[in-house]
C-alpha cells in the first residue's frame, strides 16, 4: 500500500497578489489522494551568509527541517530575465548548507513557470519547457535534485485560466493541472518507493 507523500511547495514570488497562490491551490485541489501539498514560507528568510552555517538563526533551522521532511519539492517560479528568483536562489542556498548537510539531496522535484512581469490573464504558457526554467534546472541539478520534464504547456487562451474565485475557470486547465499532478504523483514515488 502505498504512502501520503508530502510536498513542499517553493513559491519563487513575494508578490501576494500573483496568480501563483491560484495556482498552488488548484494544484493542490486537483492532486492524486497520496499527494498533500504545503506552502513553504520563503519571505521571512534572512539573505544566506556563509558565516551563519555554524549558528544559523531559527527561521533558516525551522526551514530546512520542513526541506528535509519532504518527499517531493513543487517550485513555482516567475520568470526574471531568465534568472532564478532571488527569493528562491536564497531559499535554496538557505537548505544546501553547509555543504555535507545538504536539505534537498534526492528529493524528486518538479518546476511551474509563470513569465514574470506580464500580467497572469496574458501569459503565454505556465507549464513551460526549455529555456525558461533552464537556470533553475541547473541549480536544482547542483543540489542533486531530479527535476520532472513538464508534460505539456498550456494550450489555448490563459485570459480565462482561473475564475474570480481563483478556481480554474474550464475543464481544460482542469485537466492539465490534473495531469500535471498524476504525472508528478508518479515521478515522486519513483524516487521514494
């Protein structure tokens, strides 16, 4: 019989309005049964600094606890100029150190992507291969983090990708997502069977 398995979700965003809290929820709401979805708080880090590995302060400790207690890894991350989100790139040197006590070792991950500064009802696609995720692609494969090839970016007209309720607002974001999530559900049990 097979686990819950927990998944810590990475929003790259600080931006409290983004379309990427919609996203996170339909997400969660359109997951396998065996897959629970758990924001990770990422804005009330202190920048990383090398000096503070040996007594880090609470907020980076309570942090890595929840990295390491996950068995999967969702990043949601705009694009900036084809750059990781400085929010995100702190969080992940945040968990990465010190260096032999690496939080993201293993765990199976997989990348959401919204272009950044464009509005969410005009975004091209948000399940973006290539380019786009490529920089945190590489980052992640540094931290020994296999990371999932979307299945399909999204198809059709975004103007009406969520509802005012931020509900998926037609049957076929419904389905991405959906299928986006069955196949995470699988790539995630491969790696914690």
């Amino acid at each position: 019989m097979q686990k819950v398995r927990h998944i810590a979700v990475l929003a790259g965003t600080l931006c409290r309005r983004s379309c990427h809290r919609n996203v996170v929820r339909a997400l969660g709401e359109l997951a396998p049964p065996l897959l629970r979805l758990e924001v990770v708080e990422i804005s009330r880090l202190s920048p990383y600094t090398k000096e503070l590995d040996v007594t880090p302060p609470a907020e980076w400790r309570a942090f890595r606890r929840q990295i390491l207690a996950a068995d999967g890894l969702l990043f949601l991350a705009p694009e900036n100029a084809r750059a990781v989100p400085v929010a995100l790139k702190n969080a992940l040197n945040i968990a990465a150190h010190p260096e032999d006590r690496n939080a993201w070792e293993g765990k199976p991950g997989a990348i959401v992507n919204i272009p950044a500064n464009v509005p969410a009802r005009v975004f091209p696609r948000f399940l973006a291969p290539g380019d786009r995720t490529r920089r945190l692609r590489q980052a992640l494969a540094l931290l020994n983090v296999p990371v999932m090839q979307p299945p399909a970016a999204f198809p059709g007209d975004t103007d009406t990708l969520f509802d005012a309720a931020g509900k998926p607002a037609n049957a076929a974001t419904r389905r991405l997502l959906a299928s986006f999530m069955d196949t995470f559900e699988q790539w995630v049990h491969t790696y914690r069977h």
